[in-house]
C-alpha cells in the first residue's frame, strides 16, 4: 500500500462546495497519493485543556480526532479549507486546529510538514487566510501557499435571500458598518441590490445567478498553482 503523502482537510460542512473543490483540486495537481477528509462527516470536537496530551503528544478526548491525528502525523503535507463563518474559520476548522495543539508541546510534532490552505467567502476570506496561516506556523507547518476566494453567499441559496433584511450583503452594508466591505462590487453580475432596499429594514435584491469558483479561471490556476507547488516539494507528478 502507498503511503498517504497529503491529506486535505475540508471544515466546510457544504458537500462539494467551493471549499471542497478547491481543496481536492491541489490535492488533483499535487500528483502525489492523497486522501480527502471532511470534518462534518467526523466527529472532531474541541480542546479541553486538560493538558493531558503534554508530554506524550497524544490528544486523550476520545472522539474521531484520534484517527485523524494518526493521518496527519502519516502525511507530508495537510491541506485545510474552511469558510469563512462569522469573519473566521468554521467551527469545524477551529475545533480541528485546536485539537492539533495535542501535537505541538516541548517536541513541536509537526515541525517541517508542509501545508496549504483555502479559504472561501463573501468579504472575510483574505483575513482567514491570514488567520489559518498563523495557526499552522505556531504548529510548525511550512505554509507552501494560501488561496483565498469569493463563495456562494449562504442567502443566494436560502429561499429568502432576495427579500430578506438582514441578508449578508445588507448585514456587512456600508451604511450599517461604516465600512465598505466591497461586496456590491465582488457579487456584480450576481446579485441586484434593488433600489428600495434598506439594510436591516427591507430587502430588495435580485439573485442573478450562483457564484462558483469553477468559474473563476484566476482562481483556479492559482489553486492548480500552489497544487503543482506542493507536488515538486513532495516530488510527485505535476506534470
Ligand atoms: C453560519 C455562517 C456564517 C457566515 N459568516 C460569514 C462571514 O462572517 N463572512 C463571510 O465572508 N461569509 C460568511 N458566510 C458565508 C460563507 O463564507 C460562504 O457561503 C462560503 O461560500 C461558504 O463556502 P462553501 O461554498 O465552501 O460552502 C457565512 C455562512 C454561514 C453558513
């Protein structure tokens, strides 16, 4: 049997979503045996700090981290994905990192093992990035790149999106932060904030049509990019 090389690691809880594609696509262009994991399907609940695992570097709680752990510790290479929920990662992706503290007291376990990250959102997906970045260096990963993209908006799909006051583009609206979030801009095409619609008093928008990263060609060549990056690291098969 071949030994796993890179395991992805999808927090996102959405089968087959942008987090997911993009995650299994570095893992495609990594050319190198791989396997793919979604947290929602385990069950990965957070750290107790109970300090148990301190000097053995193994996690005590009993759940499907224990397994999980083995995978990461038997991989070269862990690629994470998570969206973006409440302006960081999802509680999945959270839960996951914490848990991997179990590996990191007075030997730094996971010191030299590569790793990549996806982060999808509507207007918080570049400060995640940033965030799953730090994380994985305070474990000792060496990041070999971070993709950070425009999803789905969770109210393009909910049923009430369109007429719903306090839908994610009138939430994050300029005039409710004070901040402009850009996001009438980046979902241009997408969706048409109607005329009288007024954030957290009355929706009025127009879905247009989905958002998805399979149709964002830059997005896509700087995923198979980082792919392809790790793959040479690992001396796969890039192509
Ligand atoms: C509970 C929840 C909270 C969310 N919070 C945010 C947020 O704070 N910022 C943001 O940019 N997007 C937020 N979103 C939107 C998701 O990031 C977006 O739908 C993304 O495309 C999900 O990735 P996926 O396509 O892989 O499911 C939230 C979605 C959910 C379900």
């Amino acid at each position: 049997m071949t030994r796993l090389q890179v395991l992805g690691v999808s927090g996102s809880p959405v089968k087959d979503g942008n987090t997911d594609v993009l995650v299994k696509a570095i893992l495609e262009t990594a050319g190198v045996e791989s396997e793919f994991v979604k947290l929602s399907d385990l069950r990965v609940g957070p750290c107790n700090a109970c300090m148990r695992c301190t000097f053995m570097n193994l996690c005590v709680v009993e759940d499907d981290f224990v397994q999980l752990a083995e995978k990461v510790m038997e991989a070269d290479a862990l690629v994470l994905g998570s969206p973006v929920y409440y302006g960081t990662v999802s509680a999945y992706t959270k839960a996951f990192m914490e848990r991997l503290f179990s590996k990191r007291h007075v030997h730094l376990r996971l010191k030299g093992k590569l790793a990549a990250t996806v982060a999808v959102g509507e207007v918080g997906e570049v400060e995640t990035a940033a965030w799953m970045a730090t994380a994985l260096d305070r474990q000792g990963f060496d990041l070999v790149g971070s993709i950070s993209a425009k999803g789905t908006p969770c109210c393009f799909a909910c049923g009430a999106g369109e007429t719903c006051a306090y839908a994610n583009w009138n939430a994050t609206a300029p005039e409710v932060t004070g901040e402009d979030y850009g996001y009438a801009e980046a979902y241009r095409g997408y969706l048409e904030i109607l005329p009288d619609n007024v954030p957290l008093v009355h929706g009025s928008a127009k879905i247009l049509r989905c958002r998805s990263v399979k149709d964002e060609p830059a997005v896509i060549v700087e995923t198979e990019r980082i792919g392809r990056l790790l793959g040479d690291r690992l001396g796969g098969d890039t192509g």
